[in-house]
C-alpha cells in the first residue's frame, strides 16, 4: 500500500492549499492521503492528519519538517510513500508520478542548467518539491542526531542533501517552474526575467517562488486548474 503526503506548518499556506491538492490527487488515486501538520483547522475529511509541531533553533523553518517526516512511525506500514509541497499545481494525470518507483527520487530541476552549476558548485541542481521514496529514515536520523547544527548552518534540507553527499535519483522531467520554465534560457541566462509562463504539457507546475497560486488572476488557467473551476 502507498500513502500520498504533504506538510503544514504554520500559516504560510491556508486549508486551501492542502484541500485544492487533495481534491487533486484523489482524481488519480484513492491511497491514503496524509497531512502532518501543527493545525488540522478546517481541512477536508477525507485528509488524514498527524500532529507535527515546529522546532525553536536559529535557522529553523518549515522545509526542514520535510526530514522529520522520513523518520515518522507512522508511515512504516506503507510500501512507497509520495511527497507533494503545497505550493504546485497539479495539471495532468499524475499517475505515472504514483506509479514510479525508486528509493528515493525527487525532481531535476532542469531549468537551471549547466551555467547554473558552474557558477554555484555548492548549490544543487534538484528540488524536493516532489518526492517518491520507501525506506529513508536513515537519513532523518542522520539529521535528527544534529539538528540544531544543522539548521543553523544550511540554508535549507536540499543544500544539506548536496554538500553532504546525500545523493537522490531523479524522477522523469514530468515538473516546470512557474517563475523559471523548463529550460536555463526561460530565467537564469535570461537576466533573471521570470517566464511566468503556464505550459500544458507537463504534469505539475511548480510555484517556488512569488507569485503564490492564490494571487493569480481567478480567470489564469493555472488558478481554475488549481482551484478545481476549469
């Protein structure tokens, strides 16, 4: 059995985003649909919710709860386990997303390019906005074990992955980014001038960056496909 996961913590995100990624997923699947989260307020139902509480650390923020979650028991009885961020909008079927399977995988961010790396050796060239994985609690408690060090010392979970030699497979080119597109010329060889371009032929559209989903324009494809009005 597969679970579909995503995380809530504080009020970056209102009910809405988790209720919109819900109703989602569940044209593709009925797994269970989990979301940890410090405040299960006015989420749908059908949502099953497990208390996760932030942390008080400098450098502490919620990205980092995205570990806590490879160590959690209660996902020990599911064979795969598929991560969502709140901040995307699903756009196609998903279901070879659902049906992908690897030990841990997560998206190649593709946009950024070769450019990209040479000049930020020390940054990755993935993102975890997505995550398909079965059995990786061996690296929440490698986190777990200095925690405080380590949130004070990186700027977030996917930089720590890098420099420490914490290394995922990666998922299909099923992912674009709102902001920077698919493609290095769409934003980081384009003088850093955001695509804002919405592209039907991919799976997933992700919003990383500014604008969120809900200060588009009601009548934007993206918002109606988000909001579930299309």
């Amino acid at each position: 059995m597969n679970c579909i996961i995503c995380l809530k913590i504080g009020d970056l995100y209102s009910p809405d985003y988790v209720n919109n990624l819900y109703k989602a997923v569940r044209k593709y699947t009925d797994d269970d649909f989990i979301c940890f989260t410090d405040d299960p307020t006015d989420l749908n139902p059908g949502v099953i919710c497990y208390t996760m509480l932030p942390r008080s650390s400098e450098g502490w923020w919620p990205t980092w709860s995205k570990i806590e979650i490879f160590g959690r028991e209660e996902l020990r009885r599911y064979e795969k386990k598929i991560y969502f961020d709140l901040d995307m909008v699903i756009q196609g079927d998903i279901t070879p997303i659902l049906n992908y399977d690897a030990d841990w995988a997560v998206i190649r961010a593709k946009w950024k390019g070769i450019k990209f790396r040479v000049a930020n050796p020390d940054v990755p060239h993935y993102n975890t906005s997505c995550m398909v994985w079965k059995d990786i609690s061996w690296i929440y408690e490698r986190w777990e074990s200095d925690w405080r060090g380590i949130v004070k010392n990186y700027v977030g979970t996917d930089v720590w992955y890098y420099r420490n030699k914490i290394i995922p497979t990666y998922l299909p080119d099923f992912f674009y980014s709102y902001r920077e597109g698919d493609r290095p010329s769409h934003y980081w060889e384009n003088d850093y001038q955001p695509h804002f371009e919405y592209m039907p032929d991919y799976l997933v559209c992700l919003f990383h960056q500014e604008p969120n989903i809900h200060e588009l324009d009601y009548e934007h494809v993206l918002y109606k496909t988000w909001n579930d009005t299309l």
